[in-house]
C-alpha cells in the first residue's frame, strides 16, 4: 500500500541562525577581506574588530573598512 505524501504546508523552511563573528587582525590585508565578505554574508553579524597594533588605528584612517564597520578597532 501506498501512504499519503505529506502536504506542503506542514514543511518548514529551514531558516539559517545569525551568527556573530568578531575578526582579529582587521587592520590587516587579510582581516579587512574578510570583514568585507562577511559585511555581505546575511547570517553573519560582526560584533568586533581587533588588531595587535600597540596603538589600533581607527577606521577612519582606513578607508576601505569604513564602508564595512563602523564600531571601534580594539586592541588584543
């Protein structure tokens, strides 16, 4: 015997979580790529932006992460 398919209404949409990523060395060629790939990607959140540098520059001294983060480059 055959058994009935499932409607599909009763299939849920599998929707991805937000996951939150903070980037060390963003100051960096690699790290500033990188938080412009993940600006773009819809289940990422950036929640910070580090660098090793004894005095971090800021974003303003960097054009190019300017256009992807707008918060603070903290020092680790």
């Amino acid at each position: 015997m055959h058994t009935a398919a499932r409607p599909a209404s009763s299939v849920s949409a599998v929707v991805p979580a937000t996951t939150r990523v903070a980037v060390a060395g963003a100051t960096g060629y690699t790290g500033q790529e990188l938080l412009r790939l993940l600006s773009r990607h819809p289940a990422i959140t950036l929640t910070a932006a580090m660098s090793s540098g004894s005095s971090s520059s800021g974003v303003r001294t960097l054009p190019a992460l300017a256009r992807v983060w707008n918060g603070a480059i903290e020092p680790f």
